[in-house]
C-alpha cells in the first residue's frame, strides 16, 4: 500500500515536471527553402518578443517536401515556408499542409496572394518584371512582356532558363490571361530574339545586361537591388511591365502549416505574426521583396524605384497551370 502511494506521487510528480518542461519550451519546428539569412532573424526576433523556441531545417524544397511525404504523420515540421506559390501549390497538392481559419491572415493578406482553400498565405511579393541596359534603350521603346516577342528586340532579349520555376510561373499566368495559343507564340518570339543562351540565374542575366551583350531581360527585382547595391554603376534600369493593362507579373515566397503539426496553434500564431507590420518590415529590409500586407511601407530603396500595378491573377494559377507551361516553353524551344 505505502509502495502503491509512493508510485501514485512519483508518477504525478513526473507528469508535473514533464507538463512544466513543454509550458516552457514551446516550439515551433520550420522546414524553410528559404536561404537562412533571410529568415532567421525573423525566427530570432520572434523567440525574443513570446519565448517560443524555433528551430528549423534548411533545404531546397524539392528535398523538403520528399522528406514530409516520408515522414508523413511521425514529421516533427510544423510548418513549411518555401519560395513561389508554384512550390507551395506542390506542397497543398501532394496533401502536405492544412487548411488555415485565421481572419489576423485573411485580413492581412490580399486575396490574389493566398491559396483560395487557405493552406497557404504569401508573405512577400515578389515582382518579375523588364530590365533594360539604360545606354542602349530608352524607358519609351519598352511596354510589355509579350512586346519583347516582336522584331525590334531581335538578338537583343536575355531570358533566364525555363528550368527555373519563376519563368515556369510566369508563363502559366500569362496562359491564364491570354490563353494557351497567344502565350505560345509569344514564348515563341522571345526565343528567336535572344541574344545568347539562356543563364543559369537571374543576376547572370543582369551581369549580361549591364555588359552590354543583351539589351532587355525580364528578371525578380530583389536580384536587381543586391546587384545595383554591390555594382551601383552598371548601366542597368528597371521598367514596371504591363502597366497600361493588367500589371507586373508578381509571385510570393510563402508558409503553410504541414498537415500532421504537432504545434498547429503555434505555428498559426507565428504565421500570423509573420503577416503583421513588425515582420513584414523586417522581411522586406532583409531580402528586398516587397511587403505582402499591402498597409506596410516598403524599404525606401524599394519606393525609389517607383510605384506599381501588381495582375490580380490568383498566385495559385502558377501551380494549377505548370505542367502546361513547362510543356508549352519544351515545345516553344526554351532551354
Ligand atoms: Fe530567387
């Protein structure tokens, strides 16, 4: 009897210890594509200001998302954050994250930037828009994505590889808008006015740019701003595309929650906070994309570039739409 008393205290006095030692360690577990300097100060700013504890696993998505998929539900992620809503859709579509109630997100985030059955939110915008050489091309000659496919840029355009997902997204938002036919020959025309090969990243491109051996290319602003920042000489100058119609064409780098989360509540409290004025402040000065929350300022550098129309297409249409781009660049001859 005494034995049965000391192992009825004994077992509440560990549960106590073990209920106390999760109260203080709440954690957040994060698998993150995004490259650590750009995030973890915001992880660290986060652990500061509640307490909770984040850790995180650095990868490219493609690894992550074969790791959830193993893990299935023993993965110890509560969350995902990935770049491109072309990736995030992958991550929704393989059955790998969970729909989110949150109205602080909904309210934050605008529609076009979030999946319609709420498994994911962007946090930044990014714009994929026209850089041109500024002693070669006046800002007037330039108008739209689909004008670099006409005559006049001929052996002048530099294009990125169509391996990458950017360009993959961009032209399943330009199907969505324009039909597959038309984006067809426009992806067509850029490839006979290409200057040289295709490169392997955006600031290849803008290097290419500034030296003079192509005239136009079409790029993600941040690559712009770290270059300009490093190389602030290079003739290199940025032109807001499709302005006069429906806008530039804008992604997202992103999170959603994984489906078998063990801190779901925590993991939405983060993205929630992640969405607000304090965070979407910091992601813009780290990585020079463009708030998400359209009530926060941009980084001055940003602003001075100028204001612009964002297309309103829901960023969602990149995943829905990206087997057939992919097919349609293959048959367009875009490496
Ligand atoms: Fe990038």
């Amino acid at each position: 009897m005494k034995l049965l008393k000391i192992a009825v205290a004994l077992s509440s006095f560990v549960s106590i210890v073990t209920t106390s030692s999760i109260v203080q360690a709440e954690e957040i577990v994060i698998y993150s594509a995004r490259n650590e300097q750009y995030i973890k100060p915001l992880f660290d700013l986060y652990t500061k200001q509640t307490g909770v504890q984040i850790k995180f696993v650095t990868d490219k998505e493609g690894p992550l998302m074969e790791r959830l998929k193993a893990e299935a539900a023993n993965t110890p992620a509560d969350m995902l954050i990935t770049v491109d809503a072309g990736n995030l859709w992958q991550a929704a579509n393989a059955g790998l994250l969970q729909t989110i109630n949150s109205p602080i997100l909904n309210a934050n985030i605008p529609a076009h930037l979030r999946d319609p059955k709420n498994q994911w939110f962007g946090l930044s915008v990014r714009a994929r828009t026209i850089f041109f050489n500024s002693q070669k091309v006046k800002a007037g000659e330039l108008s739209t994505y689909e004008d670099l496919a006409t005559a006049k840029w001929k052996g002048r355009l530099c294009l990125r590889t169509s391996k990458k997902v950017y360009n993959q997204s961009l032209v399943a938002m330009m199907m969505d808008e324009y039909g597959e036919a038309k984006t067809e020959a426009v992806v067509k025309g850029w490839i006979a006015n290409l200057a040289t090969d295709v490169f392997a990243d955006d600031t290849k491109m803008l290097e290419a740019i500034g030296a003079g051996q192509c005239d136009v290319g079409i790029a993600n602003t941040y690559y712009y701003g770290r270059l300009i920042e490093k190389k602030p000489n290079l003739p290199i100058a940025l032109f807001w595309a499709n302005q006069a119609g429906k806008g530039v064409h804008v992604n997202v780098a992103g999170a959603g929650i994984t489906k078998h989360a063990k801190n779901p509540v925590g993991a939405q409290k983060f993205l929630e906070w992640l969405s607000s004025d304090k965070a979407q402040n910091l992601f813009t000065d780290l990585d020079l994309e463009f708030p998400a929350n359209p009530a926060v300022k941009p980084d001055a550098k940003l602003v001075s570039w100028g204001s612009f129309k964002q297309n309103l297409i829901n960023v969602t249409k990149a995943g829905e739409l990206q087997a057939d781009a992919v097919r349609l660049m293959d048959r367009a001859g875009y490496k």
